[in-house]
C-alpha cells in the first residue's frame, strides 16, 4: 500500500518555465467576463510531472496506478507511460490527445479477475466532462467505469495489453492532472463581419517552455474547436503549416509558413498571430516569414509587435470611437435588459421575452427566439423601439392528429418572411425547441452577445 501510495503521488519538480493554473469547471457559476487580452499568462512557473518507470515486481492494480500517473505528463511523447503497455499494444495519443477528466485521482483500482498470467483491472471514479483533440472542454458529468487487461510478459512483469477504447484510447486524467499539465489559452480568429477578432479559449497540454510558442502557433493553423466552427473565419489558407519551430532571438519571434499561404490576406494573418502571440511574454516583436522568405503587411516593417492591429480588437473598436459598451443581461422575467449602475434596465421593450438573445457587434440590434420558439425576432436594443421585425419562422409540416401544423422534429426548416430581409441562411432547425442553426452560430460569433461567461471554457 506504502508503494501505491508512493506511485500515486510521484516526483514533482518546480520549473520557472511554465504558465499558470487553468482550471476545469466542475459547476456553472456566472463569472464576471475580462477583456480578452487579460488572459491569464500562459507562461507563468509550473508543476512538472517525473514520471516513474513500471517496477518488476508491481502487479496488476500498481501497473494500472503506475499508467495512469505516468500519461499525466506530456515529455516525450508519453515515453515512460509506454513503457507499461506490452510488446504488441499500440496507443499513441498525440501532443493534443482526447482527455477523460475525473475529480479524483484513480487510487484504487481492482483486480476483478487474473489467472494463468492474465488479469482484468477496474476502475471507476466521477468524470466532470472531456477534453476533445482541439483543446475543448465539454462538460459531460457521469460515473466512469472501465476495465484494463494485463498479461504477464514471458519475463515475468505484468503489462498492460487492452486499454479503455483500444488503440484510439485517450487519457484519463484527474482535474489536478489537468491544472497542472495544461493551460488555457486563447487563439484568434475573425467574426463574420471579417474585422473583428473572437478569441478561442482551448486548453493547450505544456510539453515543454522551449516549444510553447510553436504549439501556440500550430492549435492557431489548426482551426477553431467545434464549438466555434462555421462560426468564425481564419485567414490562414487550408493545408498552411509551420515549415519548422518557431524561432525567438532577442524578444522577436520568427514565424515561417508553408508556401500555401501565399494564397492569404497577409493583413488578417498578421493579426491572428500577432493576438496570439502577445499572450507569450518573451516576444514582444516578431516577423512573418512565407516559404522562407520575409513578407510585410502593409504600414509594417519587416517586424512586428505583438501589439499591433488594434482595430482587430475583440472589444471592438475604441471606446472613444463608440462610447460606452452596455452589458447585457437577462432579468428574471425573460426580458432583455441592460445595467445602469446596480439595476437592470429594459431594452427593446416591445419584443417581450427572447429566448437565447444575441446583440450585434456594432450594438444596433437584437436578435432571438420568441417565447415559442417559433420565430427569430430582431428589433433595434432601445426601450420602446418599433415594433420587431420576424426575420424567420418555421416550415410548418402536414397537419397530424397529434400535433397539427407544427414544425416535424426530423426535419423543421426555417424561412424567410416573404416582407422581411433577404436571408442567405436557410437553417435546420434540431426540433421545435431548438433555434435556426444561422442564429445560433451568429451568437457564438459576436464578441458583444454578453459580457458574463460560465465558468466553462468556451
């Protein structure tokens, strides 16, 4: 037991090399929402995880302990958890694998069966949600219950020879593992308006300080993660890699790209890195580089600083160009409001309750859901305003005895209203409870939707 408990706990070592604590949302509190440029440094000291090598005597249950502590750290392209799996068990779970994330450490797993050098360990504990490939974190509370298989070697040591999930398995890691060993930060890319930034919080797994950069860099050509997929743009042409690490002399980082990005708008890429990249202490200017050779945006030199294109902010443009940014909330009527010192005030008063609210990014209207769900409404965010214009409602299918005229669960369509303003995004509704796909990727998109984030990344 003193063993188990010694593996379970590990080496630390401190290195002033790292970024600070992130943290998995286990609740939905309401957080007041920081400007995004406050982002926490992702380069702040952290807790690096020495994994220890399998012992020859350990059995079943301390092989799975030891596999399960030892995946927790990212050096070496999981090395030492390898060592673990037998001869002919294949996992390779990548820089930026899929993560189970479980309140607790594992500390008891079971040995539900072993005979003739064969075992089956258990384990179960309480899972808080998943950290998809893309960095996303989705809340998905459940109990988790899942079985390993060991054999022993022709040596004598127990290896482990089936994983949860075969050779497409994860990690399963606890949210301490997770705080220590990733770090929220943010990519940028454009709202559809094609000017405006949106940052992108994803959790990013600290390998090493050296490569932080590069791995920013690489999540950012990437893409987006799911959730905000089809709902912001990047400039950064498809199939745009890194040709090498990113380099850093003297506080100026040098980003090389493929020849593919030839094919975008220098400006805009310029801007989604140099956003990126401010969130790295060490680069204060850096210079763009396309199949080796320096490019400049226009109004650059050949370097940049990281705290170039302003105009790109997701804040919008300058307070002194707009004034003050109203933060808007919905009070317990349903009603859409914003605050006038401590006290909710209503805004477009004649739309009534709307349901899933969004607020466009220059301020000038509001959209949402009717109370039935059955209409997309938008009305100018002013108390008294004219009366709401329906921008969509519902194909209604054949009448049924059940539900006559209502939208079908299958296949509800959204359409334009004949007098309103063209609509270039006929959207599937899920259901008749679920909004116009448009309108809700419109409300991922917009950096002035809501001031107050859950407690969730996005």
């Amino acid at each position: 037991m003193n063993r188990l408990l010694g593996l379970t706990m590990l080496c630390a070592a401190v290195l002033v090399s790292g970024t600070g604590c992130a943290g998995v949302p286990s609740g939905g509190q309401v957080v007041t929402g920081m400007p995004a440029e406050r982002a926490e440094r992702v380069d702040d000291p952290y807790v690096r995880l020495v994994p220890v090598e399998p012992d020859p005597e350990w059995g079943p249950a301390e092989i799975v302990s030891g596999f399960l502590a030892a995946s927790a750290g990212f050096d070496d392209d999981h090395r030492v958890a390898k060592e673990y799996l037998g001869a002919k068990t294949r996992w390779d779970p990548g820089p930026r694998p899929f993560v189970t994330v479980l309140a607790d450490r594992i500390i008891a797993p079971q040995v539900v069966q072993a005979e003739g050098g064969q075992a089956t360990v258990r384990i179960t504990g309480e899972q808080l949600g998943t950290i998809t490939s893309d960095g996303q974190y989705t809340a998905a509370p459940k109990d988790l219950d899942v079985t390993f298989q060991l054999a022993r070697t022709a040596q004598g040591p127990w290896r482990i020879t089936g994983l949860p999930g075969g050779d497409k398995a994860g990690l399963i890691l606890s949210k301490d593992d997770v705080e220590r060993a990733m770090r929220t930060v943010n990519l940028y890319f454009f709202a559809p308006d094609r000017h405006t930034l949106v940052p992108n919080g994803i959790f990013l797994p600290v390998v090493n300080r050296q490569t932080l950069p590069t791995q920013l860099v690489r999540a950012l050509l990437s893409g987006p993660t799911s959730w905000l997929n089809g709902a912001v743009r990047s400039a950064f042409p498809a199939g745009t890699e890194l040709r090498g690490p990113v380099a850093i002399d003297n506080d100026v980082a040098t980003v090389d790209l493929t020849e593919a990005a030839h094919g975008g708008d220098i400006e805009r890429m310029s801007a989604q890195l140099g956003w990126t990249l401010r969130q790295l202490s060490e680069i204060q200017r850096w210079r763009l580089r396309i199949d080796g050779e320096t490019v400049t945006a226009d109004g650059m030199g050949s370097t940049q600083s990281v705290y170039a294109w302003p105009e790109n902010s997701p804040d919008g443009p300058d307070a002194k160009d707009k004034g003050h940014q109203n933060a808007y909330l919905v009070g317990e009527s349903g009603a859409l409001g914003t605050l006038r010192g401590d006290r909710p005030h209503p805004v477009a008063a004649t739309v009534g309750h709307l349901s899933r609210p969004a607020v466009s990014p220059d301020y000038g209207e509001v959209a949402g859901l009717s109370q039935a769900r059955d209409r997309l409404v938008v009305a100018a965010p002013v108390t008294n305003a004219a009366v709401p214009r329906v921008l969509l409602t519902p194909a209604t299918a054949p009448a049924s005895p059940h539900r006559p005229g209502a939208p079908t669960a299958r296949c509800g369509r959204w359409r334009a209203r004949p007098r309103g303003p063209t609509c270039g995004c006929a959207a599937r509704a899920r259901g008749p409870s679920a909004p116009p796909t448009g309108a809700s990727a419109d409300a991922r998109s917009s950096p002035s939707t809501s001031p107050a984030t859950g407690s969730a990344p996005p």
